[in-house]
C-alpha cells in the first residue's frame, strides 16, 4: 500500500502530461507566437503577453483539448490499439476527476489574463477557440462524430491560436494574412480528415461517425488531397516570399496519395501515413520559421 500511495502522485502526472499529448503542444503554441510576433505584439509590454499566451496555447489548452476527450471517449480508447503511445494514451478511470479539475484549473487564469489584455475581438476569437475545443468531444455537442464538422472543428483548434495572436496583437487581417489563415485552415481540415481514415472500420463498429466513417477510405483521402491542394493554392495569394509556403502543402499531398483508393477494410494501412504526417510536421514547422525570419527581414 505504501509504494502504491508513493507512486501515486508521480503516475498521476505521467497521466496528465500523457492526455495532454505532449508531441502536438507546439502545433497549438507556436502558430499563437508566429502570428502574435509577425503582427508586431512584441512592442511594449508585448513580450508578457507574448509568453504568457504562448505558456497557455502550449501546456493548458491542450489538456483541456485532449484531456477532457480523453475522459468523454474513455470507452472507445480501450478498443483502439493506437492508443497508449505518441498518439495517446488510455487514461485510467482513476485519474478522470483530476484531469478534468486540471484542465479547468490550469486554464482559468491565462484565460483571465488573456481575457484582461486582450479587447472585444480578441476575447471573442477566444471563446470560439475555447468551445471548439469542448464542443468537439462534449456530451450530446460532440462535433468530432458529425461529419465535415469534424474536420472543421479540428482545424480550429490550430487555426484560432493564430487568429487570437493577431487578434491580441492588433494586427491588420489583410489579403495575404487571411490568404494564411484560409490556407491553414484548408491544410487543417485534410489533415483531420486523414486521420480518421485509420479509425474507420472501428469507428463504425462503435457506431461512431467521422468524415472517414461517411465517405469511406479511399474517398476521404482523396478529399484530403485536394484539401492539400486547395490549400496551397490560397497561400499563393500571400504575396512573395509568403506564397512560398505553398510549396510545403507538396509533401503532404504525395504523403497520402499511396491510400487514395485505400479499401475500408485495410483503412488501418492509413496509420503508417499518419505516423509519417506527424514527421513532416517538425521539418514543416522549421522551414515555416525560416520561412517567416525571411519576411520578417526584408
């Protein structure tokens, strides 16, 4: 009983930390501190809100993210076998009370920070931030079974950190900005939509319905390449050097063109293309930055 009640505590933040998916902190993170730096909110008292903001999209909204999912789709992760590793674990029904007291925890004072600094437009585009991120595994919302919604729901999650950087900032949502946006949205929603092709044939087994469930393997996948390439089309419209990103839509479209007439039998085949966006994503995210240090200087 003593070793159990001395690993207690530290089992516990192994679970925390795991549901938080550590591996997608920085896909929420850093478009905030792109967006809210190349917006120009670093001037004055901007690098508070700068770090602070990016502490909040970094560790707190995303245990409130996936979390609170974690603890609403308890019963479904026991019958994933991707789960209990980089994609997730499976939390312990003895740690749901803690972790939906830490989401709520951690998250109320940066949102009242944020709320604080921030004005009308900025607080607004955080409270669609906040609901998409509880409506999309909620009870009776649950917006990741409603098919495109899906999709949608999840692209806002990265898509509105990015939205609230230049909201907060005062930033100007020009041509090429929401070129960015919009281009980053499309890239959101094919990603989700990929990912769900690996669930398909469980998800309909436990009656749950995604993109995937509704068009099927192969189709979804090739919704989500022409996402891809919707994608990179709208980020031309960014102007030079922006319209460059264009070019890093490219990998993903070939990535999951080998699946595009994938059967829904063989939908788990999906997974090994997953695992290869989550790759790209890290060397993405590094021509991104280079990209955006380019811009920033001329």
């Amino acid at each position: 009983m003593t070793a159990v009640a001395h690993d207690g505590p530290a089992v516990a933040l192994r679970q925390l930390v795991g549901s938080s998916r550590p591996v997608s902190w920085v896909n929420t993170a850093y478009p905030f501190a792109a967006a809210f730096v190349m917006a120009g909110g670093i001037a004055g008292t901007g690098v508070t809100e700068l770090v602070l903001g990016t502490l909040y999209f970094l560790v707190p909204y995303n245990l409130l993210m996936y979390g609170l999912n974690d603890v609403w789709d308890y019963e479904s992760d026991l019958r994933n076998p991707r789960k209990g590793g980089i994609e997730g674990v499976v939390l312990s029904r003895r740690w749901h009370r803690l972790t939906v007291w830490a989401a709520v925890v951690t998250n109320l004072p940066f949102l009242g920070y944020l709320v604080t600094v921030g004005d009308a437009a900025s607080t607004a585009v955080l409270a669609v931030s906040v609901f998409a991120v509880v409506a999309y595994s909620a009870p009776r919302l649950r917006f990741k079974e409603r098919p495109v919604l899906d999709s949608a729901t999840s692209s806002t999650h990265f898509v509105s950190p990015a939205v609230f950087g230049v909201a907060l900032a005062d930033g100007s949502f020009s041509g090429p900005v929401l070129a960015a946006l919009a281009g980053f949205f499309c890239w959101g929603m094919a990603s989700q939509a990929f990912g769900a092709v690996q669930d398909v044939e469980a998800d309909r087994a436990a009656g749950i319905g995604s993109v995937a469930t509704w068009l099927g393997a192969g189709r979804t996948v090739r919704a989500a390449m022409a996402g891809y390439a919707v994608g990179g089309l709208v980020l031309l419209a960014c102007g030079w050097p922006g319209m460059l990103a264009a070019l890093l839509t490219v990998p993903y479209l070939l990535s999951i063109a080998p699946f595009r007439n994938l059967a829904d039998a063989d939908c788990e085949r999906a997974n090994a293309g997953w695992r290869r966006f989550l790759w790209l994503n890290i060397v993405t995210g590094f021509l991104v930055t280079q990209l955006l240090i380019w811009t920033a200087l001329r």
